[in-house]
C-alpha cells in the first residue's frame, strides 16, 4: 500500500489517515477493545474480591 495522494508529502494530508477510515473497521475494533476492558476489569474485580474474602477468614 502506497501514499495515496500524488505528492508523496505529508503536507498534504488535511484529515485522518490509518487503515480502516470510512470502513466499519475502527468500529469493531473499539468495540473489541471495549469487551476486552470489561472482561480484564470482571477477571481483576473477581480475584481481589476471592483474595479479599480469603483474607477476612
């Protein structure tokens, strides 16, 4: 994948520029990261709370 504009300079770039622009990509990938951050903060929340009541015993 090549510059996409004819002058291969980064002066002419007025907007966003990754893969994925205009497409559904950057949605789904937020929407991965997204239930990628629920699941560790659920996975960290349950193991402080097992080590928690472990500890009041």
């Amino acid at each position: 994948m090549g510059f996409p504009y004819d002058t291969a300079d980064w002066a002419v770039v007025d907007g966003a520029m990754f893969m994925g622009w205009g497409g559904s990509a950057p949605g789904i990938y937020t929407l991965i990261a997204a239930i990628i951050c629920v699941a560790v903060l659920w996975m960290g929340n349950s193991s402080e709370k097992a080590k928690y009541e472990d500890a009041e015993k």
